[in-house]
C-alpha cells in the first residue's frame, strides 16, 4: 500500500439513521450510509439484468445492498452452522 494513503487525513461524511423506543431507549437498528432514495425492488431487478450477482462484492454496482441472493446464502451459512453445532446430519463441513 502506498505511504501517501496512510498520511491523507480529510475527513469524511457518513450519515447514519437509528430506530430508538422513546419510552424505554432501547435501540432497535442502526443503519450506516442510509440510502432512503433507494428502492429495493428497483435495486434488485438492476442487479439480475447486469448480472452483478456473479461479480465479487466489491467490483458490484450495487455493492451497498443487501441482496436476496445474499440473503438467502447467508441464511443458508447460518443453518448449516447451527446444524454442524448440534452434530445433526446433512451439516456442512467447514474446514
């Protein structure tokens, strides 16, 4: 990595929006870079006609986005973990 990088210190904007019961303060999300202009349906049929879903995350358009596919593999992650935890059979291997 190159040294300049390191020694550039502006400051950035991040906007943030949270969810807070008034009555008891508890909080219920907090959601970096809130993008209420984004449309979810909108975001996900731009991403199947491109075919972002085959590109690495970080090379996608819509990288920011929690997309159904990725949702559903993350999902899918959680459950063969839980699976694997408990010695239940059809558990992936994760090594």
């Amino acid at each position: 990595m190159n040294g300049l990088i390191r020694k550039d210190k502006r400051n950035i904007q991040l906007s943030a929006i949270a969810c807070v019961d008034n009555e008891y303060g508890d909080g219920f999300g907090a959601h970096l870079n809130f993008d209420p202009a984004m449309v979810c349906a909108e975001g996900q049929a731009e991403v199947e006609k491109n075919g972002d879903l085959g590109k690495p995350y970080p090379h996608r358009r819509f990288a920011r986005l929690w997309l159904s596919a990725d949702h559903d593999a993350a999902r899918a992650r959680s459950v063969a973990k839980k699976w694997s935890n408990l010695g239940l059979p059809g558990a992936i291997d994760e090594t």
